[in-house]
C-alpha cells in the first residue's frame, strides 16, 4: 500500500507551479515587469507591492481571484490551459475600456523603444 501512496504523489501536478508559469508567461508575452503590473492593479483598485507581487507569483499558491484580477489588471482577453492530461480549455473575457488603453499604451510603449532595460 505504501508503494501505491508513493507513486501517487510523484505522479501528482505541480498545480502551483503551473499557475506560476502561466502568470509568468502572460506578463512576459506583453512585456511587463512587476512595477507596470503594481500601477495596472492599481488602475482596478488593488493595492500590491512590487516586493509582495514577485513573492506571490513566485510561490504560485495565490487565490483564483488574485490570478483574475491580473488577468484583468494586463488586459488578458484570451487564456488558453493545456496539459497532457487534460482537455485544452480557454477562457475569454472582455474587459473595460480603461483597462484595454492602458494594454494599448504600453503596447505604444514599447514598440516605440521605451521599453525598460
């Protein structure tokens, strides 16, 4: 019975990790760091630290509203979770106007070379 219990917990995802990963992965594809995501949570009414969002993110076991409210906070409109064991799923939201021209203008940002080194 133990062997069972042991293969069982090797076999278990590393849900944390992935969550990690994919907030990681969102914020890199547009190209933004810590404080660009502190002043976007801010533009939503949440109050984080750069120190508090690398500590979070990097621990991967914040709240299913925390990862919406960045999902929110960058303007991800279109969230695609894939694995080897399970379906692929999307997940696609529209998101307020404020919160698209903040994306847009950073966007801007960087394509016009200010982006931060």
């Amino acid at each position: 019975m133990e062997n069972l219990k042991e293969l069982a917990e090797e076999e278990l995802r590393d849900w944390s990790g992935e969550a990690k990963g994919l907030l990681k992965a969102e914020l890199k594809r547009r190209n933004m760091t810590y404080a660009h995501l502190v002043q976007a949570l801010g533009r939503i009414g949440i109050k984080e630290t750069e120190a508090n969002l690398r500590n979070k993110i990097s621990r991967g076991n914040f709240s299913a509203a925390f990862l919406l409210q960045v999902l929110d906070a960058i303007g991800c409109t279109f969230l695609q979770l894939s694995s080897s064991q399970v379906q692929t799923y999307t997940f696609t939201r529209k998101f307020p106007a404020a919160t698209r021209a903040l994306v847009a203008k950073r966007t801007a940002e960087i394509e016009g070379g200010e982006e931060e080194s």
